[in-house]
C-alpha cells in the first residue's frame, strides 16, 4: 500500500480468495481469511486510496469442484452466498464490487481446453460453466444491491479482444464471427440485453452443446450494473482453413484459425496491437450502449533484466503502457464511455500457468528476499499521474 501511494494511484484492483474466506465453500465465515481483507481495505483507505474488489479470480474452494464445480447450478448460489459473506465484512466501506474476473477463462481453460484448474476437457461442461458463471452473477448481483445501506457499484470483469477476418472471403469472415461470439457476445449480450445471441446457440446445438438456461435466469443474469471491467491484451485475426487448407478439424468442426500478424511480441508471446483496444472500446459503446467502461487490465510480461541494486530499465513497458493508454484516450475521443485504467501488474506475480516465470509487474519482486524496487516503468507511470494531476489541476483553475 506503502508503494502505491508513493506512485500515486488513487484506486487499487484486488481480488478475495474464496477458499481463505469460506474454506469448502460453505458455512461461516473464516475470521482470519476475511481479517486479511479488512486491514487491507482499511490501509488503502487510509491512504486515500480506493478499494476496487473482485470477489472471484479462478480460486474455487476444493470441496465445490469436488460436488462438480461450476458445470452444477448449485455452485452458482453457494457463490451468491459467499459473496454476502464479504460483503457483510466489508461493504461499509468498499464502494465498487466486481463479481468475477474473466469467467471465459474459467469457462474454457478451466473445462474444455484444461490447461487451467481444475483440467477437464469437456465442452457440455465448460457450456454449463459459462451459464452458471452468469448465474452466479446475477444472483450476487441482486443479492449485493439489496443489501447496499448506500449506493454501490457492481459490475464485472471479461478479458475481451478483437476477431476480424484475415481476408474478406466467407470462409473468414465466418471465422471471426464464431470466435467474437463464443469469446465475447456469449457473455455481454445475456448481461446487457438478456439473451444468448442465436447464432453462437446453433454453432453450439451443431456439436450437440447446450445452455442449462432454466425459467428467470436471464433476467437474473440481465441484472443491471454499473461498470463493465475490460481486460485487454490482444487483438485476432481469424482464418477458416488450416495450415494444410482444410475447413474442418478433426472433430469435423469448422475451422476457426488465429493468424499471426508479424508484429512486435511479449513474453507471453502475445502480439502487441495498441489500436485493437481503441477499436474494442469504440465497439462496445456501439454494442452495449449507456454502459461504463474500466480497462481493468492491460499489461505485459517481458524479459526483466535487473542490474546489481535490482532495478530494471524497461523501455518496452513504458513504451507498451503510453500506447495502450494513448489507444484510450483515442476510444474517449471516438465516444466511448471510459471511467479508468488499471494497469497489470503493480507486483510481478504468480501468473498461473506460467508459475513466476513471466514478469508483469511495475514493481520487480525479488523472489528470493521479497525485497521490491520500482522498475523505470513504475517511475514513469508515477510521473505520468503527476503530469495528468497537474494539467487538470491547471485546466480547472
């Protein structure tokens, strides 16, 4: 907290473990796990700085996937349970509460591609996911606003992109629409509009999926909100042939291919396009009208080299951060309605997957000592917050 005032932010995003709060996902709540909580929403606020919390980031307790996880219904409501649980600990003083953070990535890494916990591979089950995410949404949601003694504001996180085709021929163009909806309109059409686009519904009917979507649900799931979270890395191109120029994969599903653009790279290997994130935002202004929008993420992990004091001198941050902000300043220019960026992230991290081996963070963390030194890009997000600060305080004067 120390180091973020220092930079001078004046909101800070961080995320509750549902297991150190509720271990087993039911029954009361662990007074150790939530105290860790409490001192840290009071240390922010005590340093004047605004408490953003997400009350889910991927950890479910282990006794719920034991039940069946949340291809169950029943996951979604113990979710709306434990979320009053912080809520009684901490709504008096957290005023923006964020449900979850990027349920495509719990949906379809988590139970169809496997390659995040719990590891399955079933594509029924990482359906049933997404809808009881939603779910689980919406019943927090609701659940949040009634019991709010003050306004709050609630909202969601979705890692979100681009899809376009690589040409303009049919095969393509059908490529892009597929990956846009099952990536993006599978989500923001049931939260804004109350419905599952039926294109994205046939693509799924034809491989024999479905959406457990019982009577009510939508409107549940439609619950309004306040803020739309968007975390942002990359934009697609999309093909629908192969390397070899077949239009079908093995399973007989049509091919829906990303293509490489030859840009610059980070270390995720993840193509660095700054303009897709104005092209994005402008898009969901267009789409989802009258909805406020916060880049709850953007950010990169490159190849750190830290010198003798443990300082890194890393341009390519800086230079990735003033062009992905510069993109948003661009979107604001075009219409669309941004309240906030969140840059990722303030500490190199646990990254999941990746273990530690990938570095985002502003601040390098020394694993072995703990000891933690801005980066030059840290310095130079300080100095730009000043700036900003400055020129408004100049401009209201």
């Amino acid at each position: 907290v120390a180091l973020l005032r220092d930079l001078g932010v004046d909101s800070y995003r961080f995320s509750v473990a549902w297991p150190r709060v509720q271990p087993g996902g039911t029954g009361p709540v662990n007074p150790a796990g939530i105290g860790f909580y409490d001192r840290l929403v009071d240390e922010l606020l005590g340093s004047g700085i605004d408490p953003w919390l997400t009350l889910f980031h991927w950890d479910l307790p282990q006794e719920l996937e034991d039940a069946g996880g949340w291809p169950e219904r029943d996951t979604a409501y113990r979710f709306a349970d434990y979320a009053m649980l912080v809520f009684d600990a901490l709504g008096d003083r957290v005023r923006t509460w964020t449900t979850l953070n990027e349920p495509w990535c719990v949906a379809m890494l988590g139970y169809a591609e496997g390659v995040f916990a719990p590891g399955r591979r079933d594509m029924q089950a990482a359906l049933s996911s997404v809808h009881h995410l939603l779910l689980g949404h919406g019943l927090a949601t609701q659940r949040l606003r009634a019991a709010a003694p003050v306004p709050i504001d609630l909202g969601i996180t979705l890692n979100l992109g681009t899809s376009a085709p690589e040409t303009d021929c049919d095969l393509d163009r059908e490529a892009a629409r597929r990956s846009d909806g099952l990536g993006s309109r599978l989500y923001l059409d049931p939260l804004v509009h109350g419905r599952y686009p039926q294109d994205v519904l046939a693509d799924l009917a034809g491989i024999g999926v479905s959406l457990p979507v019982q009577d009510g649900d939508l409107e549940i799931i439609s619950a309004p909100i306040d803020v739309l979270g968007v975390n942002f890395y990359f934009g697609s191109l999309y093909s629908g042939r192969d390397e070899h120029g077949d239009v079908a994969d093995a399973t007989g599903r049509p091919v829906v291919r990303p293509v490489r653009q030859g840009l610059p790279r980070t270390d995720m290997d993840w193509e660095i396009m700054p303009a897709e994130l104005t092209s994005l935002l402008v898009r969901l202004h267009r789409d989802y009208p009258g909805l406020p929008l916060v880049i709850t993420e953007n950010g990169a992990a490159f190849a750190d080299v830290a010198d003798e004091r443990g300082y890194v001198g890393d341009t390519d941050r800086v230079e990735y951060l003033a062009a992905h902000l510069g993109a948003v300043a661009d979107a604001v220019a075009g219409g669309a309605d941004v309240r906030g960026y969140f840059a990722w992230s303030l500490l190199d991290n646990f990254e999941w997957a990746q273990g530690y081996a990938k570095r985002f963070g502003l601040i390098r963390v020394d694993y072995d000592t703990q000891v933690r030194t801005l980066k030059r890009s840290a310095e130079w997000y300080r100095d730009t917050i000043r700036a900003v600060r400055a020129n408004r305080a100049k401009t209201d004067g």
